[in-house]
C-alpha cells in the first residue's frame, strides 16, 4: 500500500534529522567513565558477585531515585519476580497488570507463581487507567477475610503492578489511593522510567518495591542489569539476602537459612551502571530535547500525535512514541516497513500480553483502549547522542 | 585448641608455598585478552543481551567441551534450573542429587518445581556413590507407567543430578547405567568441572543437558555467568530460545510464544568469558601442577590425604583439598581458624545441604559418607597462577 502523503511527509522529516547512516531505536554510546571503571574490575580481578561498584551502584541508586534502599539484581525481570515476592504474591494468586508491557511484566508475575490478571489503560500515560480499573475492580472483586477475591476466579488478587509506559508516570496518587481502598499493594514496573518524576519525586520510589531496568535499551545500561528499590529498610534487605543465594555472611561458612536465587549483578556491570548513572541528568536532559526536537519537526503534520507526558510528570521520554489517529491506524505497518527501508528504526508497541496464547485464558477486564493504542503506537528512534539532529 | 604438629607443620609449609601476602581459595587474573574483548564492547556499543561474543563464546564452549550445543546463561543455576525443565521435570517431581554440593544444585531443583531428594557421595570422587544408590533404589523405588515412583512418598523421582566436586568427575558410565536400567535422565552439574575429562572426554557432554559455571571463583569467568550443554540440539535451541524470553526473531515485532525466561548472558560477560577460554589449557596445567606441587609439599605428613583425581578421569583439580583422617577430624575448625589468621584463605566443604533448614524435610536415603566428609574436607587455595610456588 502507498503511504499516505503526510505519513510520508512525517518520515521523511524524521529521516532529514537523524544521521545519515540512520538509526536504531535505542542504544548505549560510552562516552563517560565506563572504559576507566570496567577495566578497573579487570586490573583489579573484582568483575563476580561482589565489589566495589556493586555497592557504589546500589547507594547511587538509593540517592538518585530517594529511596531507602536498592538491591541490583541481574535484571529488570528478576528484579520484579523477586519484588511480588516480596509483596507476598503467593502461588495461586492473581496480580493485576496492564496487557500493554513488555513480555517481562507478566513473566515475573508467572516465575512468582501467581497468574497475570490484565488491565486496560489509557491514552494519555499509556499506563493504567484508573477510574477504569477501579469500576472494574467494583463488579468483579470482593473484600473478604483473606484478602481481596476475584469472584469469577475465586482467586486471591495480590497486587497491582503499574508500568510506566515508554517512561511516562502511571497516575500514582490516584493508583495508591485505589490500592489503599481494596488493601492490594502496589509494585511499580519502573523498567523504562528511571529518571522519570511524578509531582517532583522519582517513579520506582512509590510501590512497596519497584523494579528497575538497566538493560542495553533503557536510558542507564550496565549491559544487563536491574534493580529492585524500596522505601522499606528490612525489605530492602531481605531482597539483597534472597537474591544473593540467602547466605549467612561468614568468611568461610556455607550456610543458607533460605531457598534463594542467584540473582546478583556482577561488579563488571555495575562498574558500567556506575559510570552511566553519571551521567543520567544529561541522558534525561537530552531525551527531553530530542522529545521538543521531534515536536517542532512534525509540527502541522496530520494524522497522529506525538505522545506527551502526563500534566503531572516529568518523564525520561525513554521512547518518543506517535499515536496515529483512528483513520489512519491502517497503515502503521506500511509506516513502519518504509521506515525501516529508510533505515529509521521505529517499532510497534509490543503484542498485546493477553493476545499471546500463553497469556490467552487469563483473567482480564475490558481492554479496548490497549487494543486501540496497539493499532496506532509507532515508536521513534529515542537514543539521548541524537539530540540535535543531524550533523553536517 | 592447640593444633596438632602435624596440621600445624603442613599449615606451615603451605604458608610458606604461597606469596608472602597470602591467597585466597580461588581468585581469576587476566592476563589475555580480557581488557581488549571488554574494551571493544564499551567501544562499539555492544554491551548487552546479544552480540558477537555471545555467539561466539556459545561456539567456543561447544568446541571446546566436545558438545553439539551450548547456550550461555546469567549463571549455573539458572543454567542447571532450565537443564531440569527442559529435561521434563515437572512441580511435584523429586530429583536425586548429592547432599554433599553447593547450594545451587538444590536451589535450582526447587526453582524447577521440583524437591531435592538426597542421596550418598562415596569418597574417592567425593560424587554420588553409585552402587549405593543403585541399591537404594531397588528398596526405595518402583518403575511404573507414569516413571520412577518414590514409594514413600508416592512421588515420581524425574532425574539423576551427578555433581562433579571440585572438578572431579563422578563415575559416569555407572551412573549412565543405572539412569538407564531405571529410565531416569542424568544431567550433569559440571558447574565446576570444565575442563575436567572422563575416559578422555568432556564431563559435561554426557547428560542429556549439563549446567556449566562462569562464577568468579571458576577455571575460567565471565564475572558471572552459566552455560548449557547438550548433544541434542533440539534440546540446545529450545534451551536458547527459553532462556532468551522465548521471543519469535523479528526486526520489530515482539511476539513471544511461550513462559520464557530473561537468563541472557550479556555481551560484556561474554567478551570476559571468550578471553578466559582461550586460556583454558593453561590453566588446567596450572591447576594440575599445582596439586602436584602440593602434593609434594605435604609428603610424609600424617593424619590427612590430598584429593586425586579417580583414575578414570583427568580432572581439573578446581579446589584441591585435604581429607583428615578421623581421628584428626576434631581439629578441622581449629585448622581453617588458623590458616585464615596466617592469610591461608582454606575452607570447610559447604554444610550439607539436607541439614540446611529449607531442606531437613526432603527425602533423602542414608549419608553417612558425606557426613564424614563434612566433617573431614578441607578446601585449600587453588588458583593457577599459584602453581609454581613463591616468587622470591
């Protein structure tokens, strides 16, 4: 099919402002002191499960996002199966997510032995819509003695898990409220959204536990990488105890008090992470310029919009992100495959969860609005080095 | 206590063996091409869950070690958990591993589902006894149509997990016997063994899937990292594609079509472990000259044995160790309490793990053995760069 000539006009703007050789949608440039830390774990032999930089990196991270504690774990997946432990998300249990996120959302929920229950969201985060799940939560859920019953399933609901969206705050207060109400705790997935503030103060430091991404496509990368924060200090450490195989400290002693995880991050990737938290205020400086850049550029263009945060946020814009409007959805998959042609990597937002077949027979409420926005999302390339558009 | 002049006198001449500041049980240098592989990562960008050294490090392993596939992971007990499921252990299922083994071979059982059921280690391999476990067996299981029962607790026992202790390889041909006389799978945990060969080949190349080590306290390290082994590459792709979120390969879309996992191995590691690998050769020399040269250092001492390889195999000789006769047993916490004061970083065997609270309730048959070799092993400093003695 042609693309119709203001899609066409909006690619070939963004075409002009990255760099000739193109784009991909994401990636790291090493450019602060990650050569110098790195290779100091190498001169030094510390790159395994203990180090320096592995704590340096959790009290960074303590102090950049203000909370008690960070535990860094391998990943962002690990991070948030370990947090609904936690939480005491127990093996039954339903847990309440948005069917727009990444696979890891609904697979931490399904390693802690729980069942995702999929929610819908809303246009303006791409994160929960509140209201919505409240009026849900209304008709199909029950307070009972032990705990909060779904009464189709007859399942415990455990908890709920806001995403925040391409780095876009989920409403908290409205969200804690309504956690508040029914007494389910809250997690955040803050995979995307490191940076990110919600009414001045940092996302991942509002849930019982968050969970945190430093995988190669995020704003801050330790190669691989997560964290899990918390402004609760004994959960804090039980996290660190659970993910580092529940040893009791002791020089040469091997005693575990409890069925742990490997979990942990190696000094190599924290001395990565270190050096790239460095530098998240210019990342996040940076991705917030590329978002203006990216506005002016398709200025009085038709069709679509470019996703804005929320009136209440600051946000990292980890992904810029066009939402086509409702007549044009029809040629996402022409924008996308032209774009790509054009070496512009622009992707779709991930396959609804609900809709994968092992996703399939969960429990969900309505979900027209995630079903809407997966016709008309495109994401934009989003690296924080092409701010500033194309050199000459 | 006083320690008995014997002890003390080998004490001493282990002392007075290793440099002046002391060593360690085991620690990595590098001296290859380490820096060079990580430096290309930071410089090119390419830190994360794919990459070239991750595939390379996957063909390198599968040369190296003789198999048809090997898929790197976050580390050995997520590589052993996976080598379980994919082995069709299944929640509810017991699985027989010895006792006398780091905490990561049952941990991982129980991530799989699965309960550990322990069994005997006989003392020349300080692996499973496998004649003692062949008559256990015949008293305690049955064969039926639905697999193995565990007659005391009506349970189906899935798999045979032979440990390779401190490089030493387990009589596997007996072992793979009795697997097949009962039709249990055997898969191997080679986590410190590579490098280790059995009548010539590869130990881990012998189960139907093999879990391999990268930890820094490894022969060779990625910082942190695991692989799987197998000869069935069906068994290899599904074990990739599992541990890569079992995401279906698309230039932008994000379908996944099964409960995957995030045990990526990162590129950075990779680079680590690809330089490590190439070194391997050398530091199992190293390794074995060095039990030889302890050996010599503690001839004609009394009251202990040093570990040898079984005569069927050639063995890395990852930690060498001393065995106290039994009479000197008692003398064991007072010998580390020593060793450490002179900067000689020995240790006990791991506490065994059916005495470890989590795990006092799982089946287990008698362990006398590896009681006794709980309270007689002593693990002595074994990194390779120690072989050759005190540079003066």
């Amino acid at each position: 099919m042609e693309l119709p000539s203001n899609l066409f006009d909006a690619l070939q703007r963004i075409q002009g402002f990255l760099p000739e050789t193109g784009a991909v949608l994401h990636e790291p440039r090493f450019v602060g002191n990650e050569s110098k830390y790195v290779q100091d774990c190498i001169a030094t032999g510390w790159v395994s499960s203990v180090g320096s930089y592995v704590d340096r990196f959790e009290s960074d991270l303590a102090a950049y996002t203000g909370v008690k504690r960070a535990v860094v774990v391998a990943n962002g997946t690990v991070a948030l199966q370990v947090a609904l432990e936690l939480a005491d998300v127990r093996p039954g249990d339903e847990v309440l997510i948005p069917t727009l996120s990444f696979i890891a959302t609904a697979n931490a929920v399904m390693h802690a032995g729980a069942t995702p229950h999929f929610v819908d969201s809303e246009e303006k985060s791409l994160g929960i819509d509140v209201p919505k799940l409240s009026a849900y939560l209304d008709s199909v859920a029950e307070k009972t003695s032990v705990g909060v019953i779904n009464k189709k399933t007859g399942k415990r609901i455990a908890a709920i898990v806001p995403v925040h969206i391409f780095g876009h705050p989920v409403d908290l207060d409205a969200l804690l409220d309504l956690g508040r109400k029914w007494g389910l705790v809250v997690l955040e997935d803050a995979a995307e959204s490191l940076g990110s503030l919600y009414q001045g103060k940092h996302t991942g430091s509002f849930g019982r536990l968050s969970a945190v991404s430093f995988n190669g496509n995020k704003i801050v990368t330790s190669g691989g990488g997560g964290a899990i924060l918390t402004q609760d200090e004994a959960l804090g450490k039980r996290a660190k105890h659970l993910t580092t195989t529940a040893k009791i400290p002791h020089a040469w002693e091997f005693v575990h008090d409890e069925v742990g995880y490997n979990f942990r991050l190696t000094n190599l990737a924290a001395a990565l992470g270190c050096a790239q938290l460095e530098q998240i205020s210019t990342f996040v400086e940076k991705k917030r310029r590329l978002a203006d850049e990216y506005r002016s550029l398709l200025k009085g263009i038709s069709g679509f919009k470019l996703l804005q945060e929320p009136s209440y946020s600051k946000s990292n814009y980890w992904l810029n992100a066009l939402v086509l409007d409702t007549s044009f959805q029809k040629h996402r998959d022409d924008f996308i495959q032209r774009a790509h042609e054009m070496k512009v990597g622009v992707r779709p937002v991930w396959k609804l969860l609900h809709s994968l077949k092992m996703y399939r027979d969960c429990p969900r409420s309505d979900l027209s609005v995630a079903e809407k926005l997966e016709r008309s999302v495109i994401c934009l390339p989003s690296s924080p080095f092409l701010a500033g558009g194309r050199r000459t």
